[in-house]
C-alpha cells in the first residue's frame, strides 16, 4: 500500500538529514590535504552508512541488507562491488567495528592482504601509504587500482614470507565518492518506487522509537523497535546501572 505524500516527504527528508552528515563526518576523517591519516577511520564510518540505507532498503537491521545496498547501490557506480560486497563487508567493515583494523583474508587457499590509499583511483603504494598484513611498509613503489587484486613486487620485504601473496585496494577518497553516488541512486530510486518508500518509512519510524531497559528476574532485558519477539537479555550490563541515570 502507497504510503502518503506526506509521509513520503517526512521519509526523504530524514534520509536527506543522513546524506548531509556524510560530508560532515567523513570529510574531517579524509585527512585531506595531507599524506597520512583516515586509514581505519573512513573505511569505519562509510560501511556504518551502509548498514543504515541497507536497513532503509530492506526495513531490516542486517549484515544481508547492508551487502545489498553495497552490491545494488555501490554496485550502480563500479560493477566491481558487485563481485566482491559480501567479503568487502565482512573483511573491512566487521574487523574495523569490532577489532580495530581490516581483517586478512585466504579464498580457497589464496592469501590476501590489504592495501589502502588515499588517491582517487590509483593508489600507489609509497611510504606516504599504509599496508597492513604482517607488519608496517614502506611499499613497493607500483601503483594499485581500487578494488581489484594485485600480486605485490616480489622483491617487497613484506610479500617474502608468502610468495603467493595478493593485495586488495581500497582507495579511501574513492569509497567515500562511491557512497556518495551510491546514496544519489538510492534517493532517486526512493521517489519512485513505491515498495521501497514503504520500507523505507516504516524502517525510520523503527528507528526513531526509543529503546527500554527493564529489570525483570534480577535480570536486564532490552526492549527495543529493532527485535520482532519482544525482549532480549543484556547480561552486560549490571543492574544496579538502571537505578544510576
């Protein structure tokens, strides 16, 4: 069923209030202007964006609706994302969240490693740039294209020890301007497809309604929009906590 037109508004607007903050979170984390810094931050942040216009895609909260936005979004600005938004998802957006830094990786047997730069496009692989897999480099001097696998020089100290070694790029200015233009797709999609505006407006109303923390058994649990079957345990959280705000 449409939703109405002033809802449709109400639903864009917010999702135009999400869009303006990518500028204001992202850009400061770029570094731009300088050599270094935003390895770990941006790639952080621009998948956290994705898991949220996944949620407005498919009105659910999941790593699958996040990797299909990635693939049909990302995927509208560089066919590439298509081929690789499930393990793009799992190696750089879980292993920043939860622990610090990119994951490595091996499919079917073939060893992995990361490379992440700050050109555009081309990311070449200097001691202005950071490579993570073993230990820090300096790099071996040849240049890198986002997104698509590369077998390091095998004279680089680092790609000794694993011969077999391939590196995948991430360009972060590039990753940064794919969301950008991902989310462009997605508005323009939103004012037309009615299922879409449907999801859309029921997964933003799920979000905006506030989360409860009850004590229940001399335990808490967690009510909360996101959770169809009502309740969840919070083991971690102690329950002297709810009577200290």
């Amino acid at each position: 069923m449409p939703i109405s037109p002033q809802d449709l508004k109400e639903t864009i607007e917010w999702v135009r209030k999400i869009e303006s903050s990518i500028d204001d979170d992202i850009s400061p984390a770029l570094h731009r202007g300088e050599a270094r810094g935003g390895y770990f931050s941006c790639i952080r942040l621009i998948f956290c964006y994705s898991d949220v216009f996944g949620a407005l895609l498919e009105n659910e909260v999941s790593s699958k609706s996040a990797v299909k936005f990635i693939r049909e979004y990302f995927g509208e600005v560089n066919p590439r994302y298509n081929d690789v938004a499930g393990i793009l998802y799992s190696i750089f957006r879980h292993g920043t969240v939860h622990t610090f830094e990119p994951k490595r990786f091996i499919i079917n047997n073939r060893r992995f490693g990361y490379v992440i730069g700050k050109d555009t496009d081309v990311i070449p692989n200097t001691d202005d740039y950071k490579f993570f897999y073993d230990k820090k480099e300096k790099g071996d001097g040849h240049t890198y294209t986002h997104l698509v696998p590369q077998t390091p020089d095998p004279t680089w100290p680092a790609g000794m020890g694993f011969p077999g070694v391939q590196l995948l790029p991430i360009s972060l200015e590039r990753l940064f301007r794919d969301l950008k233009e991902a989310v462009a797709f997605y508005l323009t999609d939103l004012q037309n497809d009615v299922k879409l505006q449907e999801k859309s407006f029921k997964m933003m109303n799920t979000i905006k309604k506030p989360y409860e923390f009850l004590a229940e058994n001399n335990e808490v649990k967690e009510k909360h929009p996101l959770v169809r079957n009502g309740k969840e345990k919070r083991k971690y959280i102690d329950i002297t906590e709810l009577s200290k705000f």
